[in-house]
C-alpha cells in the first residue's frame, strides 16, 4: 500500500531544494544511478536543521527503517495579542509530486508524503499582517511513496535524507494578509521564505490559503519548484525514466492550541500490508530462486551493481520489491542489449514472462516473507562462476583532476609484483567515483617500459601523466605477445597489448576457455582512465582486481584486437554557420584539447579504411550518420568474446565476419547502443577464424541525441562529446610461442 493509506495524511515534508546545481553540465554519470522507476526525487524540502538533528534509527546501511518521530522546532513565545498556535503533525502533510517519462512520453507522476513536521504560528488576531511564524521544520526522511525504492533512493542518493533528515522553512514576508480575523473566512495569500535542504538555503514563494475555525488554523501551500537548483534532478536512470525539472510541493498545515490541546510527538504509519495465500508467490520457493539466478552475481555487496542496489538478504529484496517489479517488467534488467541477430552469445539472460509475473505479484502482495529477513541471498553456481576471483588489488594513488579540463585521460602504473611469470585470466575493475568515469583501459608494459615511465609520472605534479589516445611507452613491449605479424590488422598502434577495459555498465570478466595474458615478473600494467567531469572533480581511487593462474600447458595466450572506424557525423543545415561546425575548424579544436591525436586517430582511420570524409559525410540523411571499414582478421585462431564501444550519440553497432557473401556472421549485433551498458559479451562456443577473413566495424550515430549540445562537426576523438566506433574481440590464437 502506498503512502496514500498511511494514516492521517503523514506529514509533511516539504520542497527540496537542492541547490547549487547551477552551472553543472549534464551530470548524466551521477544521476542515472538514482532511481528508477519512479524515480522521483525530489523533493523536498528543506533542510535545515540547524538544531536538534534528529538521528532517526536507521537500518545498518542501507534501506532504512525510519521512526517517525516528529522533530523539534524553535518554541516561539507569545506576546500581548497573540494567539500561539503548534502545527498538529497528525494533521499536516508535505507533499512532492513530479512527472516521470519512460522513453520520452509522459508515464505518471510520482508522488511522495511525509510526517513529522513542527513549528509555531504566533497569530494576531487584531491585525492578521503582524502574524509571526517560527522556523518549520521538516522530516523528509519520511517521504512516502507507492515505490519503496525511490523512496531508499531518495533517501540515499537525492536528497540524502538518511544523512540530512531535517529540511527547514523561514518565513520572510507574508503579502496579502490584512484585518482582523474572521472565524470560517478563507484567506488568500503569499509567503516568502528560504527553503533549506541538505543544508543549502532557496528562495520559495508560495501561494497559500488559511482558515480560522473553531480555535483551529488550517492552511495549505503550494509552490512549483526546479529539482535542479535543489541539485537533485531532473533524474534519468539509465535511459529508462527521466523525470521534468518541476516539483509541485504541497503543505498542508493544521495548528492547535498547545495550552488546551496535546500536540502529537510522534506519527503512526501504518506498516504495508501483507498478503499470503492463494496467488500469492512463495518467497523461499519461488523470488529468492529468480533473484539468485539472475540478479545476485551483480547485485551482491562487493559487486558492481551493488553501488546502485544491494541484495544481499531477504530483507534487501523486501525493502525495493516494488523496484524489482518495475525494472524486470519493463525489461531493464537483468541487462542485456545485443540482438539475436549474430552469433549466440553466453549467460543470455533467461528470466521468463512468468517469473517476471511472479516478482510483480509478490511485490504487490507487499513482499511477504517467509525466511528471515537476514537469510542470505546467494549466486546460483553457474551466475557465480561469471565472477573472477580478486587474486590481486592494485589501486591508483589518490588523483583529483581539473574542472579546466573537463575530458582528462590519465595514466597510472599498477605493478602485479609477481614473482614468476603468471597468466591474469580475469579482471574487475574496482570503480570508486564511477560518476567521473567515462571508461578505463587496461594495457600490459615489459618492465623496459615500466622503467622509462618514471620521469614522466607525477612530472606534472599530480599522479599519473596525461595520456590521450595511449600511454605512448618508449621500450620493448612485453615478450609475449601471441601470434604473428603483430597487430598488422589494427594500424592504430595505441591499442596493442590491451589486455582489459572496463567501460559503463561492464561487469567483471573471465576469460573463456583457458586462455589469459601471460606476464612475466618486473612487467605491469598501465591503467588509463578517462574522467570526464560535470561536476567539480572528486578525488578517485580506481584500481583493478586481476584473478592470477600459474602457467600450465593447457591453458592459452589470448590477445584483444580492437577494430575501429573512422566518425564523420556532420552537423544540422541549421547550425551549418556555427564556429565547430565547419570541419576544419572542430579539427584543429581536438588537436588543440587532446594533442596531436585530436586529428591523427581520425585521420589515421580514414586511410586504414580506405575512405573520404565526403564520403562518410553523405550518409548523413539529417539526422543518423554511419560509418564502417572493412577489415581482417589477424591470424588463425578462435575469437570467445567480443565488445562494442561509442560515445553518447551513438545509435547502432554490428560487427560482422565475411560481411554481404553467403557466409556472412554477425559477431555483435547492438540494435538500440545506450552508453550506460557497454557489456563485454562472451560467446556460447568459440568461433573459428582465419588469419585474413573479412572482418567489418559498422556503427550509426543519432545526432537528435545532441540536441542541446554546442553544435560541432563530430569526428573520432577522446571526448565524451565526440565520437568512437570501436569494438574489440578477443582472439586465442592457434600459434601458442611458449
Ligand atoms: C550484469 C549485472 C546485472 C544483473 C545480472 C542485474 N543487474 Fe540490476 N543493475 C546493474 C547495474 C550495474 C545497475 C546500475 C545501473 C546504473 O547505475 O544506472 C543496476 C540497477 C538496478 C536497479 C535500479 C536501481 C536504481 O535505483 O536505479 C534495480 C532495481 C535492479 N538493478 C534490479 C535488478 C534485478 C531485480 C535483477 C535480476 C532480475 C538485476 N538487477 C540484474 C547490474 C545488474
């Protein structure tokens, strides 16, 4: 049952505010892990708290229980004339209401309630404009909604309710106020005020209408406020829901008498009701299988979707069942966004319409349980086996980048320090501000190479170099290095020996079948990050987890190949005149943000590739652009993985093997590109492949997802606002040199 049942109308909770997001640019990274569904945000109010800061009984960690226990405001205190009034909370309510889009059209609105408000009016009867009100203040923590998981989700991430519990409102003027008060007139007028939340003040202005009624003053207030200057929206998750900017925050207030009536200290909300019985799915016999089966090996504390959802117990699948309900049913997760059209691919999700069915009814019966709330969730075996072990954790040293440059790719060397040659069979990479993360790369260096980085780390006083495009090592590359001739497919020498990456939405990976990366002792790893900042940087640790497997015959070198294509993504007729959009101009605008790479990568392209810009540029029908080259495949071998890459605008991507002859295959095939899910996809079986087989890269760019944007003449390059085709397979090859 959603808030509406709550008892008494709960409290309320006031416009959020969040601040201070002025001058942000998109954010996407921080926003769309918030929430879901429903997402909405926001609201509220205020904040404060300046003085009795409440501590409410929060569960651990994560989904808090929340006491309603009113919070304490300022006591003002009656002078000749007044008549003090306390707001009753059992009758006072704080309402947000937003609207949530899925896929652009409007779905609903979100809507949320809060208990637990206080405060006084000092009410002058004789001459209503003198009418003094004290600090109100606010529990937000308590916001309510239909959707258990916004609510976690505010409460953690938007308005960070669990940490800042208590919004604020201080009256500056009341405007429209005059006379002496009549008993059952209804007056209408506006406030003035400064909303507080999260401890940073707004200016609000509401509209407002009051009676005085039987020793009783009833108001309410209204104001439509921006979630973006509370800096908590407007929230989009993942492409899946978005929600408008604008809040409407509705207070009603009830206020009696403190010397003749008892003003409530406490709100009773009555728990959601539970359903068992017929039709009503079995915890232990029916979700904690579909849970363990398709959503715990990510979900898991310690895993990397944990950051957003945590389940790891019965009571975490309780606590955002109606969450889990709305992400399976509109087919969000678990995350998949390969179409059926190439190869079969591995760990295909394979949650049915009836499971699916389950989740729902069993959230709408109000999750019962019957296990403990602590019983452990655990992997299935199989969705365990997907996870490497951590054999090895090798961190960056603390880096902060630079506001000034807001796409910063930077280079840190992790040493395995092993001490004989090992083969790293699989990797995790540890994100910390994954929010500044755009992607990382992972490259192996012989400890030559190791050696001549020395004087260019920290040269510039932060940790690190700076490194566009690669790590651009002088020295001998690692000895092994499966196969030959060497990467003659690629002609983009940045990316050879690549060995990992880890872009948005990845999850850990194993190699499949036996094979790795062997290192010798002394060699390392070059772990290139790009950050890309909306916000003021933070500093970040990052680092990688490598599982290690001694060297036995049986297992196999692999190497990554990395197909890319050139970009030519011309702008709009309409903003033809715009300074970038001339493509010289947005030329010489990379070179002079990311160096000498900023053309030489784009350039480098269209002569591997064999094509014009012209050429590319005329696909462009006014709104989609596409691109492709044609490749081949290096050497003889099986290829067990493949991943697709682009940027924000991207649209499709299909990597396809013997492309328009009767033996075409199709490797990848990614109908509708979203960034946030950049999936590594292992392949069912191995594929057989030949050393020149045609191997061709296509992707398509939508620029509609530019819009707002500076127009420029999109070329490939290292921003997140340029563009990449890119792709990589991983290949064992048959010739084995140890
Ligand atoms: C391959 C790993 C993976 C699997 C499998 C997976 N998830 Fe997720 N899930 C994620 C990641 C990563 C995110 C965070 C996405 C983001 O940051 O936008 C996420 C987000 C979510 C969210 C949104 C939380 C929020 O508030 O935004 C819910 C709910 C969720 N998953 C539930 C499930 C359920 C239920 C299943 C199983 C049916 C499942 N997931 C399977 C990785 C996974």
């Amino acid at each position: 049952m959603s808030d509406e049942d709550a008892p008494e109308e709960l409290t309320v909770p006031e416009p959020a505010d969040k601040t201070e997001a002025a001058g942000r640019t998109t954010r996407r990274r921080t926003v769309r892990r918030l929430s879901i569904a429903g997402v909405a945000v926001g609201l509220a109010a205020v904040g404060g708290f300046a003085y009795t800061q409440l501590k409410p009984v929060v569960d651990a960690q994560r989904y808090a229980t929340v006491t309603y226990e009113v919070p304490t405001a300022p006591k003002l205190t009656p002078t000749a004339g007044e008549t003090l009034l306390r707001v009753d909370p059992t009758r006072s309510s704080l309402t947000y209401e937003v609207d949530e889009e899925l896929g652009g059209r409007k779905t609903g609105t979100a809507k949320g309630t809060t208990s637990g408000i206080a405060g006084d009016v000092a009410l002058n009867q004789a001459d209503l404009a003198r009418t003094r009100m004290g600090r109100i203040v606010v529990n937000i923590e308590q916001f309510e909604s239909d959707n258990n998981l916004r609510d976690a989700r505010i409460r953690q991430d938007f308005l960070q309710s669990n940490e800042y519990p208590l919004a604020t409102f201080d009256l500056d003027k009341i405007t429209g106020l005059t006379g002496e008060v009549e008993e059952g007139k209804t007056y209408e007028f506006t406030i003035d005020g400064k909303v507080t939340v999260k401890g940073k003040p707004a200016t609000v202005t509401w509209d407002a209408t009051a009676r005085w009624e039987g020793g009783e003053l009833v108001a309410t207030a209204t104001t439509v406020a921006k979630l973006s200057r509370f800096d908590a929206g407007p929230i989009s998750i993942a492409g899946l829901v978005q929600t408008r900017d604008d809040v409407k925050l509705t207070l009603k207030l009830t206020a009696v008498d403190p010397s003749t009536t008892d003003v409530a200290t406490a709100v009773e909300r009555e728990a959601r009701q539970e359903r068992t019985g017929t039709g009503v799915p079995s915890y232990v016999g029916d979700i904690e299988p579909i849970l363990e089966r398709n959503c715990v090996s990510c979900h898991q504390s310690g895993q990397f979707g944990a950051h957003t959802l945590t389940l790891d117990d019965a009571g975490d699948a309780k606590a955002v069942s109606d969450g889990i309900k709305t992400v399976t049913q509109v087919g969000y997760m678990p995350p998949w966004f390969a179409s059926d059209k190439g190869v079969d691919l591995a760990h295909k999700p394979d949650i049915s319409d009836e499971e699916i069915a389950s989740l729902a009814a069993w959230a709408e019966a109000g999750a019962p349980l019957d296990v403990p709330a602590t019983t452990k969730l655990e992997p299935t075996r199989e969705a365990a086996e997907l996870l490497p072990r951590q054999d090895q954790k090798m961190f960056i040293p603390s880096y902060t980048g630079s506001a000034d440059v807001s796409n910063d790719y930077r280079c840190f060397v992790l040493e395995p320090e092993i001490a004989e040659s090992m083969f790293m069979t699989g990797y995790t990479f540890l994100g910390d501000q994954v929010a500044q993360l755009h992607h990382a790369q992972v490259f192996h260096i012989s400890g030559e190479q190791r050696e001549n980085v020395r004087s260019k780390e920290g040269a510039d006083g932060s940790p690190g170099w700076s490194c566009y495009s690669s790590p651009s090592l002088p020295g001998r590359p690692p000895d092994r290095d499966p196969g030959e001739p060497r990467h003659r497919d690629v002609g983009f020498a940045g990316q050879a020996n690549l060995v990992a990456g880890w872009v948005p939405g990845q999850s850990p990976v194993i190699f499949p079948e036996n094979a790795g990366f062997l290192m010798d002792p002394g060699d390392a790893l070059v772990l290139q990050i790009h950050y890309h900042y909306g916000d003021e940087p933070v500093a970040d640790r990052s680092g990688l987890a490598i599982q290690l497997t001694p060297d036995t015959p049986d297992i196999r070198e692999m190497r990554v190949v990395n197909p890319l294509a050139p970009v030519e993504v011309p702008c709009l007729p309409e903003d033809a005149d715009a300074p970038l959009c001339d493509r010289d101009a947005a030329m010489e605008e990379n070179v002079r943000l990311y160096g000498p790479s900023g053309a030489g990568t784009q350039n480098g392209l269209l002569m591997l590739c064999g094509r014009t810009p012209d050429e590319l540029a005329a696909t462009f029908d006014g709104r989609f652009a596409r691109s492709w080259c044609d490749l081949v495949v290096p050497e003889d071998g099986v290829i067990t993985g493949v991943l697709g890459h682009m940027h924000t605008i991207g649209s499709t991507l299909r990597m396809t093997l013997d492309a328009d002859t009767p033996a075409e295959q199709i490797l990848l095939d990614i109908p509708d590109w979203s960034f946030d899910w950049q999936m590594n996809y292992a392949l069912a079986k191995p594929l057989r492949v030949k050393a020149g087989q045609p191997l061709r890269l296509e992707c398509s760019w939508d620029r509609a997802k530019a819009a707002g944007r500076e127009p420029k003449y999109i070329m490939f390059a290292e921003g997140t606002e340029d563009e990449m085709c890119f792709a990589t397979y991983s290949l064992i090859p048959d010739r084995q040199d140890r």
